[in-house]
C-alpha cells in the first residue's frame, strides 16, 4: 500500500515543481520511522502503514507561511497533526471524550488530522493498520460520510484535479484557484478536493 502512496506522492510533488506552487519548497523534509512513531505515540493510536509513508515523504509544511496547495489546505506534520487533533477534538465534541456506548460521529477518535484549512481537517482514520481512509471533517457539519479509501486514492484525486484543470495555480503566493465545474461531482462532494 505505501509504495501506491509513495509513486501518488511523488508525482504530487512533481506536479507542484512543475506549476511553480509556493508549497513545493516549503515541505519540512520526511521523518525517519522511530522520530514518527515517537512524535505520534502521544495519541496511543495504530499508525497505519500509509500513515507512516505519508509523513516519510514530507512532514507537513510550516504553518501560517502560505504554503498551501488548493484553495487553504496546509499539509500538516507529525507534531502539528497530533496539536491538531488534541485541540479541535474538543473544540468539536468538548473535552468529555467518547463514551464507549456513544461514539461520535462528528470526530471519531480514530481520526487523526494530516491537513488543516480554515474551515475544518482532513483526517485519516488510524484503525487499519495498512491503509487509511480519509475524511474531511468541518467544524460546522463534523464528519462527511464519504471520502477515500485509502491516501494513496486521495493523492490521486489530487493529481487528476491538477491534470484535468482543476485545481490551477494562480500568480499570487501559494494560491491555487478551484475549478468546480472540471471535478468530478463524486469526488467534489467528499470536500477532499
């Protein structure tokens, strides 16, 4: 599964060198397994394989600086998605938690968020040891009930929306203007693109 996600990755990044994108640059270099493993075990999660892959590639992109792919996405890294998913869980669902007979739809816990936008996360959810499906997750609606099945299949989205026109960047720093009418409708509505 991480080498699909891997050869996704690299072609995203490709494809971001090759339309001058702000965030090409940006990324923080990829971490080594045991400095991801340490960063994330605070959330005493699974870190599923893709997971791992994802921050190997890159970990996020410095925070506030623009760096930024489509529209407000910022790739997060290893710390910042474990920042993240303390801090808007319980903006989401308060501090009280999941109680084991009401799990909660708006933020299951088993979502861990990998990037940030003004208007929500998206998230993988770390109970497959192999792949991890995302999600967008809002701070109006909570959780869209469909996404991906995987990262590797999200990266992908990702380069099919640059390919087909999509997502195009603009001449300001780190923009990327959205085509709606060039995604296609099942795709768009997850809100993963």
């Amino acid at each position: 599964m991480s080498a699909d996600l891997h050869a996704a990755l690299q072609g995203f990044e490709r494809r971001l060198v090759d339309h001058g994108a702000p965030i090409a640059t940006e990324f923080r270099a990829g971490l080594p397994d045991g400095e991801i493993e340490t960063q994330f075990a605070p959330l005493a999660l699974p870190l599923p394989s893709e997971l791992r892959a994802w921050w190997r590639w890159r970990n996020g992109a410095p925070l506030g600086r623009g760096a930024r792919t489509s529209g407000d996405f910022s790739p997060l890294g290893v710390a910042d998605a474990v920042s993240e998913y303390r801090h808007s869980r319980v903006i989401l669902i308060g501090d009280r938690g999941e109680p084991a007979d009401e799990p909660n739809h708006a933020w299951p816990g088993s979502f861990v968020p990998i990037v940030g936008m003004s208007y929500g996360v998206i998230a993988c959810d770390c109970s497959h040891t192999e792949r991890a499906p995302a999600r967008l997750i809002t701070w109006v609606d909570g959780m869209y009930e469909s996404g991906t099945a995987s990262l590797a299949e999200m990266v992908e989205w990702w380069n099919d929306a640059i390919d087909g026109g999509g997502w195009k960047p603009t001449t300001g720093p780190g923009s990327w203007i959205t085509s709606t009418e060039r995604l296609p409708p099942e795709r768009r509505m997850t809100g993963l693109l």
